[in-house]
C-alpha cells in the first residue's frame, strides 16, 4: 500500500473516532489534516463570534510549517 492509499485509509477511520474522543484530539486531528492536504494556513483567523472556526483555525495554526 502506497503512502497516499494509506492518508486515505486513515483519513476513512478518522470519520468514525469513538464517542469518548475529545474535542483537543479532534483539533489536533484536523490540524494535520489540514496541513497535509492544504498546507501552511491561507486564511485569516476568524472572528469572535465564530468559536468553532476559531478553535479550528488555531489547530491547523499551530502545526503549520510542520511536514506531516
């Protein structure tokens, strides 16, 4: 299986974590995923009144420059 199959499969699990995982573990998750698949961060850091977005953006932040 090839590096690429293999993101894809984990990706896959990803989608399907237990109940029981926290929100800090889905965040770094989502950090990596997005550096991998998009790289360094594009965009800027939303607002406010957008919490989720706002925890979403400062995971994907704190891993940028990271060659996962």
């Amino acid at each position: 299986m090839g590096l690429k199959e293999e993101f894809e499969e984990y990706t896959e699990k990803a989608k399907t974590l237990p109940e029981t995982t926290t929100n800090e573990s889905k965040l770094i998750l989502y950090g990596l995923f997005k550096q991998a698949t998009v790289g360094p961060v594009n965009t800027s850091r939303p607002g406010m009144f957008n919490m989720k977005e706002k925890y979403k953006w400062d995971a994907w932040k704190a891993v940028e420059g990271s060659s996962v």
